[in-house]
C-alpha cells in the first residue's frame, strides 16, 4: 500500500486505462423516478441510470490488453481445441492439477460436482453458504451444514480470518456423520459474511481431518484472488503468491471456481488429480454443459482466461481490490458509517442495522439502505440480508442475522476520485439518515431477484427533497 506524504493510505492504481466506456451520472430525481421503475430492487435497475456499478464483480472486472489480443489466437473448434490445452496447462502450471473440466460459470461447476459427488441424504458441510451452492446441493436432495467460527458473524471486529472453519464442530460433524459426508467445501473468500477470508492455515488443518475420515475436500477459489492477497499479507508473508496457491492446491481434493470473479474473464472451472472423479464428473459436463474440452465457455472467453489467471497470481494486481476495498471502508469510518471489519474482499458492506437502527427488521434495512445510496449516488449496491435470504414460505418472511449492503468492487473498473464521490454522498446520507425509510413486499410479488417493492410512506421524495437543497444544481 502506498501512503501520502501525511501518512494516510493511497491505494495508488498499478494500471493504465487503455479503453473506457462512457457512463452517465442521471439526476437525483431520474434516481428516484428508475428506483421506483424498479421495485426498489438494485437488479432491475438497467445500466442507464446507475453511475457506479457495484452489485457485483461477477464478470465485469476490467481485462488487460493482453487478455483481449489473447480472444483474436483462440482457436475456435468443438473438439480437441489447442485453447484447450492451453488454459489446462496454465491451470496445471498454478493449482497443480491435472484434470480440468471447463463449465460455464461457478453455479454450473456446483452442478456438476453436485451431481457427481452427492446421493441423497448425503451432507456437505462447509465453513459458510453460498446461495448457488445451497440451491444445487438440495437439488440433488443432499444437506448442507455452516461451521463457521462464531467470530465469523461479528460484524465489527478485529479479527483477520473472519471465513476459517470451527475446526472442532468439523471433526465432531464428521464424527457423528460419519460414512454420510458427500465432500467438505471450503469457500475461500467467504462471500456472505462481507467477503472475509479464510486462512491458509485453517485450510490445511480442515484438509488434515476430512482426510482423517477419508472425506473429499472441495475448494470453492471464486473469490480465491483476495483470499490470496489476504493470506499473504496477513498470514503468510514469507510466502509469494504462487507459493501459497499451491501449497493450498496439494492440500484439497477438487478446486474449481468461477471464472467470472477469479481470473477477470467468463467461465467456469472443476480441477483435480484424482481420475476416478474426473471419469464420474465428464459425462456430466458432456451432458450439461458442452464437449468437455469447451463446456459450455465461449472459447474466446478461455483463451483470454489463460492471462487472466497469470494476473491472479501478480501481487500489484490483486492488492488493488482489496485495498480499494479498505480505504473506502476506512473513509466511510471517519464519517462513523458501520462498515463490516476488517475489511475483507469482494466489496465494501454496509452494516445496515446500525446504519438506519430506526428501521425494523420487518421493514428491510438493508433493502431501505440500498435504495437510498442509489437515489443519493447513482451507486447500485447489493441488499444481503431479509428480502434476499431464501425461504420456504414466502409469508413467513426472515428476519436475517445480517442486514448488509454490499458496495461490491468490481476490479480495475473505478478511479479513486469516483470512490472519493461515492464517500462524500454516503457522508450526506448518513447525516441524512433520519430521512430513511422502510419498504414493503408489493402484493403477490415474487421472492427472488425480480422482487418489487414499495417504499413506506414518501420518504424518499423527501429524501430528494433535502438532496436539492443541500447540494443546490450539482447532480
Ligand atoms: N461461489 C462463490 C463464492 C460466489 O461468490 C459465486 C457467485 C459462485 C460460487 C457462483 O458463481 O455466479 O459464476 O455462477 N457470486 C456472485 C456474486 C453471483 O455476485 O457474489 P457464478
């Protein structure tokens, strides 16, 4: 991390922009008119009124030069494609794995493995959920179990390894399951808990015990590049980057991940060395996917993947998230806003119960919050909390532990002074947070990513209202 001259953090840029794409900052009341368009729901926004896309850094990280002049040598065929062997032999070259299974996104790689690897009954603990992962497993009529540390749910702390397993509910899962575990997965980073990491340690020792009881570990490396960052400067800084991946790599059965997040590229990816599993899962990806030397990836999309990676593995390049990541939570600290901590990957969040305490459970924070800093910043965040949990029954809403917007950091996309701007109007919005209000489930609406809902009340006009009189003309 570099520092200005006054000792305060610079996450300095360690690229040049070589293409860009116009964006547009809409009016503070186009912001309110499209949040209402949209059910109060950030998805259903449309690109043309958001100014910061921060929903997600699924497939919208920026790519290099050289990932884009790679897509012109992909070698476009159906079969025996020498893209192939190329993005196998990188594979090989950093997770130390033989086999690899090309899928076309993360959720399709849980698919597959969820297919394969799991009869019915069978019981997949992991030290945290995911929901794509959850929705395969109970596809195939298998169970999931969290064992997460405790401290993994403390929003505000100091810890550095907030995704690392309970080692001992692990052993004692595997005890009183025994010859009932499908795999173990271990997600590195943690996506639901603020994107928090995993330690490197922690993943070795989880690897020990499942192969104590002779279980199948199972790495999920989508959001991999700032675990890696993490585990080398918190943990492990003796090691390099390479060094780490493979060390974990040797350590776990299968690896695989989405090429969306990891890799600054499209796609999906299931590795291992182990060939009994590679022949059960083949077929599968035939069947689901496309002739496994392509399944389901543009090939394009995979030869550009094969620099991609290469970047996963330069220092300078995956700092940049994470750094990005923590001066914004710092800066939104001196404001007092309740940020999760230490900041972690993947994105900034929000805490939202402390952010708005006035707005009950039942009334969605975290939704409430979300539309607010979009109508205030054109910035689209991410509701993770009550109206994004799954559920059973749709009238019996849940009231989550966590109520979190996530302002996710999509990588080499934004300059510092945008993340400046974002800073100064989440610093209006919390002085402005009395104005927040809730949100309610229009009638017969869905519970999913197309939800609609309404604000309770007018609030945001009048949240509209003091924006005009506060920041005058300016958008
Ligand atoms: N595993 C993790 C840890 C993820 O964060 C995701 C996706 C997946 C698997 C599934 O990958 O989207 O390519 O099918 N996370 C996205 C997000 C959706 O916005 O956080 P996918």
């Amino acid at each position: 991390m570099i520092n200005y001259f006054s000792r305060e953090p610079l996450p300095l840029e360690m690229h040049k922009i070589c293409y860009v794409q116009k964006t547009q900052l809409q009016p503070v009341e186009r912001r309110l008119a499209a949040a209402r368009e949209a059910g109060f729901n950030s998805y259903r926004l449309t690109s043309n009124d958001v100014y910061l896309d921060m929903l997600t850094d699924s497939g919208v990280n920026a790519m290099t030069l050289c990932q884009l002049a790679a897509m012109m040598r992909a070698d476009e065929a159906y079969a025996g494609s020498t893209t192939f062997s190329r993005l196998s032999a990188k594979l090989f070259d950093i997770f130390d794995k033989k086999y690899f299974l090309p899928a076309h996104q993360g959720r399709a790689c849980e698919q597959i493995l969820s297919r394969g690897l799991i009869k019915e009954g069978q019981l997949v603990p992991m030290n945290f959920e995911f929901g794509t992962t959850i929705n395969q497993i109970k596809q195939v009529g298998g169970r999931h179990v969290s064992l997460l540390l405790d401290e993994g749910l403390v929003l505000q702390s100091d810890k550095p390894f907030k995704g690392n397993f309970d080692l001992k509910k692990l052993r004692h899962v595997l005890e009183s399951e025994r010859g009932n575990v499908a795999f173990v997965r271990i997600e590195a980073g943690t996506n639901l808990i603020g994107g928090q990491p995993i330690s490197m340690d922690n993943i070795i020792e989880a690897a020990a015990i499942c192969r104590e009881y002779g279980v199948l570990t199972v790495l999920d490396a989508s959001l991999y590049q700032d675990n890696l960052h993490f585990i080398r400067t918190r943990e492990h800084p003796e090691l390099s980057t390479r060094q780490i991946t493979k060390l974990i790599a040797q350590a776990v059965d299968i690896i695989y991940f989405s090429a969306r997040k990891l890799g600054f590229g499209k796609g999906g990816a299931i590795l291992t060395n182990d060939e009994s599993i590679f022949l059960k899962l083949e077929p599968l990806i035939a069947r689901f996917e496309g002739f496994p030397t392509y399944g389901g990836i543009s090939i394009r999309d995979m030869e550009s993947l094969i620099d991609g990676l290469d970047d996963t593995m330069d220092d300078d390049t995956i700092a940049q998230g994470p750094n990005f990541i923590a001066y914004l939570a710092g800066e939104l600290q001196k404001y007092g806003i309740p940020v999760v901590t230490p900041p972690g990957g993947l994105g900034c969040h929000i805490d939202a119960r402390k952010f708005v305490p006035h707005v009950p459970l039942s009334e969605y924070p975290a939704g409430s919050l979300a539309a607010a800093i979009y109508i205030s910043s054109g910035a689209r965040g991410m509701e993770r909390g009550g109206i994004d949990e799954p559920i059973e029954n749709p009238n019996d809403p849940p009231f989550g532990a966590m109520e979190l917007v996530r302002l996710a950091m999509p990588r080499r996309v934004y300059t510092i002074s945008q993340i400046n701007y974002l800073i100064d109007r989440l610093s209006w919005l919390y002085e402005n947070r009395d104005l927040i209000g809730g949100l309610y489930f229009e009638e017969g609406a869905p519970r999913n990513f197309y939800d609609r809902l309404n604000s309770i009340g007018d609030w945001p006009e009048r949240l509209v209202k003091k924006f005009r009189i506060d920041f005058g003309e300016s958008l």
